[in-house]
C-alpha cells in the first residue's frame, strides 16, 4: 500500500498530464477526462465517487493517487460578510483569500506566491519577502475549497488574481491554473470573469498578452511620475513607468477590453490634484478604466489615508478628463482582509 505522502497529487493536472498519469497505470486514456471532469466540474476528492469509473479503476486510482487541497486553517467573517481564508499548504507555510460577497456577484481573491518579492511600500505582504511560488494545485486548489466551504448556498462568480505575491513572477503556475479554470470540461469560468493583478513585470505582460486568452488585466500603478513610484514600488526601477504604459499603449487588448488601473491613494504621497491632472495625461491612448483605493491601514507602516473630500476630489478630475473612475471601499478591515493587508505565515 502506497502511503498517503507518496501517492500523486491530482489537483491542478491538465487534461492531458491526466490522460498521460492514468496510461502510465494501464488505464484507458479516456479515464483522464472523466477525473478532470469530476475533479474540477463536480468538486469530487474521493474516485470511489466517480461513479462512471469501473470499480477496478477506482481501486487502481485510490492505491496511486490522490486529489489533495490545501487545508482550511482559519475562517474569518466580517460584518460586512467578506470572509477571509487561511490556507494551510503542504510544507507548513499559508497563504490568505478572501472571499466579498455582493448583490449582484461574488468574488474569490486567490494569492499566487507565499508572500512576495516586489516590496512595495504599502503592503503587509511585501513586508516578510518571498517565501516560494505556489503550484498550479495550491492555486487551483484555494478555488476548489473555496467552493466546497460555500456549498450550495452561494456560487463564486468572479475570481481576481490579486492576493498575496506578484502572479507573473510566477508566470507558468498561474497561467496553468488559469487555463483550468477557464476550461468548459472543469471549472468553466468566463474569461470576462477572471482578472489578474501585476506590479508591471514588462515582459511577463507582453507574454500573457500575446497568449490572448481573454482575462483581465489590472496593473497597479500607484503614481503619477516615476520618482514616487520608484519610492513606493522598487520594481518600478527594473521597469520603468513610462516603459510600463508605452508597453499597453501599443500591445493587442482584446476588443471589448480595458485595462484597469489600480491606484491605492495614499495622503501627501500621490493623491494632490496635480498627481491626478497627470494621471490623465500619462494614460491617454490606453483603453482602461481607473480604480482608486484609499489605503487600508497596515501595522508598521507609517502611511495613511486621504480624507473623503480629497478622494472625491481626485476622482472627479480623473472624470473630467473622460476616464471610467471608480472608487473600490474598504471591505473586511476588521479581520485584515483589505487590499494589501494579507500576509504569509508558516505553521508547523
């Protein structure tokens, strides 16, 4: 008997490394199609519920294999109904997501890395460095457990790439779980309803946007000018601004699509009515819409929200000069669930 530790992990396989796992078995290579689909479709962990697979196989499968998620170490809820997950992965280390429910959607905030390398000024998870990458499992995995936690009584309608780590620091774990859960045969989620978050690694963009699958790109900009972008984001030294918005400028965005802008508005650091009068000049000829975020208080860092009337302020010039502006509230702060308060933690 193959113990537990040592059987094959399943989870985040492609229908074809499936297809080429149960071969390896003596299985038919159809078999690989049928677990994707109970996998990821059904949400099923147990082959011996895939009721379509003989009996034979089902043992074969249950003595060599497994289809293992991360594990549940903590569930939060705030009084606004957002929900925060700690994950439990593998080796000891979690990552967080967050779930925010909404009138009309809900959204899974999934993390790619076990903290981060960028070391943005404004976030919690910067503040501990870069642990490791996720793999395509853990990544597809918070999505599975996710699902299985909320059960029948809500669906995950939209899912947004924006939680702890950069996800095109690690490009091929996460466009390896992209593509599952974009697949029609798994979780079949649309590439309208997908969103990935990047700090502007220039390369890794001119990448994703050669490989036109369709999701949303939202980059966090930050900054009017590159001296205080540099200041509060050192990857902006690597690649520049100005490299940065000639890159989308002239890159292919599918039709019908903007990029997003995320811009978290921190007081006398970017949110004066020049920073924003810039702001509209440095985008034009970008196709994007404008989301700006109050900054969310963070232990250790000194920095601090702008008052209501100078957000409004700033957004109303951004508006006046034709741009889609929305202002993204606050949701969760009591349990640490805000835009850049998620952090790594190790657990023996």
């Amino acid at each position: 008997m193959i113990e537990a530790s040592q059987k094959v992990n399943l989870l985040g396989m492609t229908l074809e490394q499936l297809t080429a796992f149960v071969s390896s078995l003596g299985l038919k290579s159809f078999r690989g199609g049928q677990i994707f689909q109970w996998m990821y479709k059904h949400g099923k962990t147990s082959f011996l519920e895939m009721t379509n697979i003989a009996r034979t196989d089902q043992e074969i499968l249950e003595s060599s294999a497994a289809i293992g998620t991360p594990e549940l170490a903590e569930r939060l809820k705030a009084v606004d109904g957002t929900e925060k997950y700690l994950y439990r992965l593998g080796d000891g280390h979690c990552v967080e997501g967050v779930l925010i429910p909404e009138s009309n959607r809900v959204t899974l905030c999934v993390s790619t890395q076990a903290g981060c390398a960028l070391g943005c000024q404004f976030c919690l998870t910067a503040q501990g460095g870069l642990h490791r990458n996720l793999t395509t499992g853990e990544i597809v995995g918070q999505v599975f457990l996710a699902r299985q936690l909320l059960g029948d009584s809500r669906t995950i309608t939209h899912l947004v790439l924006m939680g702890m780590g950069e996800p095109l620091a690690n490009y091929d774990s996460t466009l390896g779980a992209v593509k599952i859960l974009l697949d029609p045969r798994g979780f079949d989620f649309s590439s309208r309803k997908i969103t990935l978050s990047t700090a502007g690694l220039i390369p890794a963009i001119r990448r994703l946007l050669a490989e036109n699958i369709g999701i949303g790109l939202a980059v966090s900009l930050n900054a009017s000018n590159s001296k205080t972008r540099d200041r509060l984001m050192p990857i902006n030294r690597t690649y520049p601004m100005e490299d940065l918005l000639e890159t989308l400028r002239t890159s292919p965005i599918p039709k019908r699509r903007r990029i997003t802008f995320e811009y978290v508005l921190i007081a006398g650091m970017n949110d004066t009515l020049e920073d924003a009068k810039r702001l509209a000049r440095i985008l034009r000829g970008i196709p994007c819409k404008i989301n700006l975020i109050p900054y969310n208080p963070v232990p250790g860092i000194s920095f601090a929200a702008p008052s209501e009337e100078r957000v409004a302020r700033f957004q109303q010039t951004l508006f006046d000069g034709g741009y889609t502006v929305f202002i993204r509230s606050s949701r969760g702060n009591e349990i640490s669930a805000a835009c850049g308060q998620l952090r790594e933690r190790f657990v023996s």
